[in-house]
C-alpha cells in the first residue's frame, strides 16, 4: 500500500511517503506490516493517481526499510484492525539523521485509516510528532 502525507492540503509540499507490505502469521494470529520509506520520494509523488503504473514500477532497490524489529503486528477487534509499532523500534530519521524509538498507532478500517506517529530520541526529546496534536484519519479514494 503506497502513502502519501501532503501539509495543509492535498497541492501542499509533500511531507512524507510510505509503503506498507503485509504479510499473514497464522502462527501469532495476526497480519504483520513492514514499512519503507523511498530513496527518491519526488519521482513517486502522487503515485497513488497512477497505482496501475508508477506502483507496478517500484522495486526493492527503491525502497529504505524499517529494520525488522519495527514490524508492526495488526490484530482484529470488533470491525477494525488495530496494531502498534513495537516500543523497541529504533530508526535514523533519512532527512535529520537523529537516531530514535519510533512510536506509531494505527487503526484500520473497511474504508478509513486513523494513523498518528512519533520519534522519541533516548533522552525522551521529541523528534517528531504526526500530526502535531490528535491522528491523521485517510479515506479510501473514489474511483
């Protein structure tokens, strides 16, 4: 699944991009998420306008994953999916270079996603937060 956060508005600068590959664990009896950020993340904006050719083009060598310990097991409640990035997720952040824990909650629905994340460095300073206050809700685009 690709993701693409603009600022303010949907013509606004782009902030971030991601994709999201799952992967079934009938052994833990969830869905397990690994994220990737893109080496060159102005040749993939507004891919999600064009999933049928620019997403069919994107390869391993265009991805940054997440290291494997910030797999993000998803677990079903009521009509949901809820899952959170284990506390032990430590990354370089690609524009600052600051190390830190990531911590990230995320909810999905039949056609909604609700989504809010952070970077903590170790001495608990805030890096980043996303959005500022509350969590982003994305809606499934119309075809």
């Amino acid at each position: 699944m690709y993701l693409q956060w603009p600022l303010s508005s949907p013509q606004g600068a782009l902030q971030r991009q991601r994709i999201w590959a799952f992967e079934i664990d009938p052994q833990r009896n969830a869905v397990l998420v690994d994220f990737y950020t893109l080496r060159d993340p102005a040749r993939w904006r507004d891919a999600q306008l064009r999933p049928k050719t620019a997403l069919r083009e994107i390869t391993r060598q265009d991805l940054i994953p997440y290291p494997p310990v910030c797999r993000l097991p998803f677990r079903r409640h009521a009509d949901v999916f809820i899952g959170e990035i284990p506390p032990v997720c430590r990354i370089i952040s690609q524009q600052t270079r600051t190390d830190m824990t990531i911590r990230a909650r995320i909810v999905i629905a039949r056609d909604q996603i609700w989504y809010e994340e952070g970077g903590v460095r170790a001495d608990g300073s805030v890096v980043f937060r996303v959005p500022a206050s509350g969590g982003y809700q994305f809606r499934r685009r119309e075809r």
